[in-house]
C-alpha cells in the first residue's frame, strides 16, 4: 500500500480540524458561459484569454462560502486540449489556471485550498479502447505538472468511471507532483459508473492507492450520489470523503438544460451528507454560488435546513456491469 497521502497530515486535514466541515465549489463550464465562453470553444483557452473570468469565477464561490477552489482544468490533459489545437500547450494552461486560483485564494480573508481539477481524458484504455495505460500516465503527468508549478495546493481527480484511468491519473501525478491526491468518480448508472464501478470498489481500490480523499462528483441523481458515498465511506473509513453532486436531475426545458436542484435542495444535501460524516461537501453541473452559499448557510448553522423530498435512486442491477456512455464536462 502506498500511504504517502493517507498516512500524513495534509492541507485538508488542517482545514477540517480547524472548520469541522469543507465546502468545495460548484459548476464551472456554466458560470465560464456566462462570463463569456463561446460555445464549442474550450474552457481551459481562457485561462490565457481572459484572466478576468476565471477570476471572477473563483471569486463568485469564494464569496459564496467556499474552502475548496477548483481550477479550470477539467479537460487540461492532452487529449482534450487536442480538440482545440492547444495540446503543445498543456503545462502552460494548467500552470496560468492554478495561478489564478491562487491569486483569489490568496487575496481571500480566510484560508482557501486551491484544487487542481484533472478529468478523465475522453479515451478509453485497452483493452476496451486504444489508449495505452502509459500514454495515459503521461498525461496525466504533463497536466500535474503545470498544476503544480501554478501554485495548487492538492491534485483533484474528478469524474472518473473507471478505475483503471484513475489509477493512471494517480501514478502521473506522483511521478511529476507531491501534492496530495482526491480522486471522484461519476456514479449515474444505476448506482454505478458507466464503467460498472461501485462505490464500494472505488472506496477499497482507491484507498490502497493511499490518496487523502476519496468521492462522488457529477452522476445521475442525489441519491445515487448519497448512496455511493456512503458505500466508499463504509469501504475506506480511514480516508476523507467527498460528495460533489449535480444540482438534482437535469430536465431540457426547450432548448435550455435546467437542474431540478434548488439552493434549498442542496442545502438539504449538505446537511444529510454532514450527519452521514462526509467530510468535504460542494456541488457539480448546475450548483451555482447561490447553491454553494446555502449549502455554506447549513453547514455553518446560520440557515435552517430546508425541508424538501429527495428523488428516488434508480433502480440497482441485480448483477452485471454497465459500459459505454458518455463523458461529461463539469458544470
């Protein structure tokens, strides 16, 4: 077992002795849109653009409450970037981001840890897919790297569905960084990724990894999220536990996607994620600063908890895996 992460005290844990609770931020690629990313462009392009959105993106969740900041990276590797002809660029535009992050972080009243987002590469490893496990590594690498350099305090690893690109993520990382590591997976089918992993294998594969935090982020619904925390916090109990979940279940209004998730329903969330011992607490696609601050408002006991119903998890697999899908962007 490799406990370079579990078995030492890091920036998080000194955080939480101090605050009790973390709030981690919410969406990104919406809050990026409305400050002016074009559709079909890449979020990352910014970071070089147009300082002054992703500043004020890290802002908006800072003023909301936030602890955890995340970087505007999620799609920072190689193969994503490849999309946008920006690949030569990679430890530059990871490097720009954190530095951002840094700079509101820094220039906050409150100590804030800036988490360096890296997501899944869009390509799947042999032998389902053509991606090498060491070309994924390298990537991996190059991305943690840039992050590094920028200033980020911890190496966040989200949206993942399978665990052997998460251990591709890990291995990169510690061959380029030693940051600590979290590492989210995205459980929206039926309670298990789109690579059939449930949170009881993230909870036990990830923890012999020995990285600090282990989670969900993004997924199908509230309540599978809830229930594949629980099984990863039953799973590694000596690890901290993420939950990073979607604003409820998105619905296409017309040409627009809304979330069914209002601040009140995330509100209720945080508190039930609180008194199940989830030790960081935030929101994926669709949270806004709105939804972060009531999620703050709970945490800290200066709002009551909204009293709101929970969707229905969706009906579990009686055995068997499920494969395929698509790969999402954060917020």
């Amino acid at each position: 077992m490799d406990a370079r992460d579990l078995n030492s005290e890091t920036i998080l844990h000194r955080l939480l002795a101090e605050r009790g609770t973390l709030v981690v931020d919410g969406a990104t690629g919406t809050e990026l849109f409305a400050r002016g990313l074009e559709p079909g462009d890449a979020p990352e392009r910014m970071n070089l653009e147009r300082h002054d959105a992703v500043y004020g993106l890290h802002q908006a969740y800072v003023d909301a409450g936030s602890d955890i900041v995340l970087t505007n990276t999620f799609g920072g590797s190689a193969y994503r970037l490849m999309l946008h002809d920006l690949q030569d660029r990679v430890i530059e535009i990871n490097r720009e981001a954190a530095r951002h992050a840094r700079t509101v972080a820094d220039a906050a009243e409150r100590r804030i840890i800036v988490g360096g987002s890296m997501g899944p590469t869009g390509k799947l490893l042999v032998p389902l897919g053509e991606l090498e496990p060491a070309d994924a590594v390298a990537a991996f690498a190059e991305q943690a790297q840039g992050l590094t350099e920028g200033g980020a305090d911890v190496l966040w690893i989200e949206t993942m569905s399978s665990l052997e690109e998460a251990e591709a993520a890990v291995t990169g990382a510690r061959s380029r960084s030693s940051l600590p590591i979290c590492v989210t997976l995205s459980f929206d089918t039926a309670g298990r990724t789109m690579m059939g992993v449930t949170g009881t294998d993230a909870g036990k594969r990830l923890a012999d990894l020995g990285v600090v935090a282990i989670g969900a982020n993004c997924g199908n619904n509230l309540a599978d999220t809830e229930a594949a925390v629980a099984e990863i916090r039953d799973a590694a109990p000596h690890v901290l536990v993420i939950s990073k979940a979607n604003a409820g279940v998105p619905q296409w209004h017309g040409t627009e996607l809304v979330y069914s998730g209002t601040p009140d329903v995330m509100a209720a969330h945080a508190h039930r994620m609180r008194e199940a011992g989830i030790s960081i607490i935030g929101g994926c696609c669709g949270n806004t600063p709105e939804h972060i601050r009531a999620i703050r408002g709970v945490i800290d006991g200066t709002i009551d908890v909204p009293e709101v119903e929970l969707e229905a998890a969706t009906e579990r697999p009686a055995g068997g895996t499920s494969r395929g899908g698509r790969r999402r962007r954060r917020g």
